[in-house]
C-alpha cells in the first residue's frame, strides 16, 4: 500500500549502521544477565508485532551502501515523501548518505552534547547540511541549562533549527529509567529561555506523558514525535491508548506542533508501515480533519526541516 497521497515524512528513522555514536552515555558491556534479559524482551517484542529477527546492521563500506539503497527502494515502496535520519555512525558519514539522495533523505547532527559541541553542530549544518540536532536525555552528562552549553542553544535560536531529545525510557530489558535528564521537565528553564527553538520530543515521552503535556502547556516551542510502538503505555499505572495519546495532545497543543516519526532502522523490517496504519487508523478514528492528518503526517516536519514539498 502507498502513502504518496498524504507527502508521508518520516521525522524518525535510524540508519541501521554499527557503532553509532557520540551521543553520550557509557560503552560499557552491559551484565550478561541483562543482555540475555534484553534478547528475551526483544524476541518478544518481535513476536507481539510479526517483526522478522533483526539482520546484521552495516558496518562495511559495501554494507553500507548496499543499506542505503534498501532504504531508497523502502521510501518508493511505500509511497513516502521523505525521510529523516536521527543518527547514522557519525555527523560526516550520514551527511554523505544523505546528500546522495536529497530529493528523499534529511538528516540530523548527532554527536555528544558537551563543551564544545556548538563547534561541531555549527559545521554539520553549514558545512555538511544537517537539518538540526537530535540527543538522548538519558545519555547526556551535562544538564541543558550549564552556562558551558549556552553556545549551542544560541547557535539553535539563531537558525530555528529542530532539536530532537529523547526523554523517558530507553533500551529494552536493562534499559535506562533513572537519570537527572530523564524527565522533558529538565529540558524546561532552556526551552523557555530559547523559545525560538523548536524542541521535538520522540515517543510522546517515553513514560513521561504527564510531564510532556505540562511542558507542551507551559511553552510554545515544544513538540511531539509519535514515533515508535509506544510500548510503553502498557508500562503505565493508567490506561493508555494510542487514540488518547493523540486525543489528548491535540487537545492540548493542536495539530501544528504533533510530528509523525516511526522509530525505523534496521532490515528486514525496513520503515515499519504497521506504525504509520496503527496511527493513521487512530487520528481517523478521532475524526481529525484531512488537514490536520496531512500536516501531522508530513506538513509540520516539513515545515521543521526548512524543507519545500508541495
């Protein structure tokens, strides 16, 4: 089935290559307990959803190429306009894939935030023409308000440039669900001195969905990515649906500032078309207006991405 009709942009994708990195956090091993705990979520996760095991990611030049044009026949299957890459190894090598197909592929920056990242973020955009900067909450050594950081926000509100941060969980079985920026709410004294960044948080919070909505009331600049399976909600001490996530966001924000994103990366899976019907079918089901849907499906990431599509 195609999706050419809507300008379908994916905001959320990985580009499935070995050792991304340079976006905080430990490289230490994790327990052999923990690592065989994570394969049995994982194999479940698979089993829940139909998803095929997981190949091998790329790590030769061969396989990377060989991966980027899988990508290129996934993007044509499924009628897409665009798709967005969130990490891929490094700032040098995504840029690089990405300018080989700039009629369909974007990318963000992804390296660590610390002292000195406004150096590097400055370069991927002007220099390598990334579209903005994606982080990991839960992985980031410093907190976003740290006076040493400062450049990097100033360097964001002077070009509005989208800045994609993971909060909440993260990982599977092992996974991180205590740090001092787990919380959207430690992004908050930041977002609001910087307003003119738009910040972009994935998975409607990740478990922080209360947190979320307080952020998204308090200032302008925040939005959500829908993507992944939300797996999450069955975490929760209250029930959750897709169809209340997305009731209760534009409800709270409108339909301007929610940004589809799937959370894809590797094969066989390819872009995870069960996450685009699972959530067309809910924005359907709560009657949103054809408007609405094309500008969470497409239009708003467009509109973050400085990007012209009719």
């Amino acid at each position: 089935m195609t999706y050419a009709s809507l300008n379908v942009i994916d905001f959320h994708v990985h580009f499935p290559i070995r050792h991304t990195t340079g976006i905080g956090g430990s490289s230490r091993e994790p327990h052999p307990i923990l690592s065989a705990y994570a394969r049995e979520r994982s194999e479940r996760m698979r089993d829940e959803w139909g998803f095929a095991p997981a190949e091998p990611v790329a790590d030769t030049p061969e396989e990377i190429d060989d991966a980027l044009e899988r990508w290129v026949a996934e993007v044509e299957r499924y009628g897409l306009r665009m798709v967005n890459f969130v990490s891929g190894r490094e700032n040098d090598l995504l840029a690089g894939l990405v300018a080989r197909h700039p009629e369909i592929f974007v990318g963000l920056a992804h390296h660590r935030l610390a002292p000195g990242a406004a150096e590097e973020l400055k370069r991927a955009v002007d220099e390598l023409g990334l579209r903005g900067y994606k982080l990991l909450g839960p992985m980031t050594d410093y907190a976003f308000e740290d006076p040493r950081l400062r450049s990097v926000w100033e360097f964001c509100a002077e070009r509005s440039l989208p800045v994609l941060i993971h909060f909440g969980f993260l990982g599977r079985g092992g996974g991180v669900v205590q740090h001092p920026r787990m919380s959207p709410l430690s992004l908050f004294e930041v977002a609001r001195d910087f307003p003119e960044i738009p910040f972009v948080i994935p998975h409607f919070g990740a478990g922080y969905w209360q947190e979320l909505l307080a952020l998204c009331w308090s200032l302008p600049n925040i939005y959500i990515d829908t993507s992944g399976s939300n797996q999450w909600m069955k975490w929760m001490p209250y029930p959750l649906t897709l169809e209340s996530l997305f009731a209760k966001a534009y409800e709270t924000i409108g339909p301007e500032r929610i940004v589809f994103g799937s959370d894809s990366s590797y094969f066989p899976r390819g872009f995870s078309v069960r996450y685009l019907q699972d959530q067309l079918r809910a924005c359907y089901s709560l009657n949103f207006k054809d408007e609405d849907i094309r500008a969470i499906f497409g239009g708003n990431a467009a509109k973050l991405l400085g990007l012209e599509v009719s």
